[in-house]
C-alpha cells in the first residue's frame, strides 16, 4: 500500500482524527492507526504487530494524506 504522507501540525486543532495513520518519521515507518484521542495522549494500534499503546500527540509528526477520490 502506497502512503502519502503530510507534516501534521500538533498545534491546529483538529489536525488529528481517530482513524488517522500516523508516524513519527518521514518514510512512515512504523506505522499507527489513532484509536482515540484524550489530554494530549493518543490510543494507537500498530496494525502490523497487532499492538496497542498510548503516546503523546506531540511524538507524531506526519499523518496519511487523505486519499483522492
């Protein structure tokens, strides 16, 4: 699966979703999907090793670009 990745901006509101797939480096590897969101802190799965955790928001900085229709 091809991922386009964007710079995701910690400090807009909003600018991360549950759904989202973030990672912490550019080339997206590792990779999370936000499970939730709640007082900076994410809940995250790695789909690949079918792992849960929860981090700081700030930790990420890039976000799948949504996908064109």
């Amino acid at each position: 699966m091809r991922v386009d990745w964007v710079l995701l901006d910690n400090a807009a509101p909003g600018s991360l979703q549950v759904g989202d797939l973030v990672s912490a480096e550019a080339g997206g590897l590792p990779t999370y999907r936000v499970l939730a969101l709640q007082e900076g802190r994410a809940w995250l799965r790695d789909e690949e090793h079918s792992a849960d955790m929860i981090s700081p928001i700030g930790r990420f900085r890039w976000k799948a670009a949504p996908s064109a229709p």
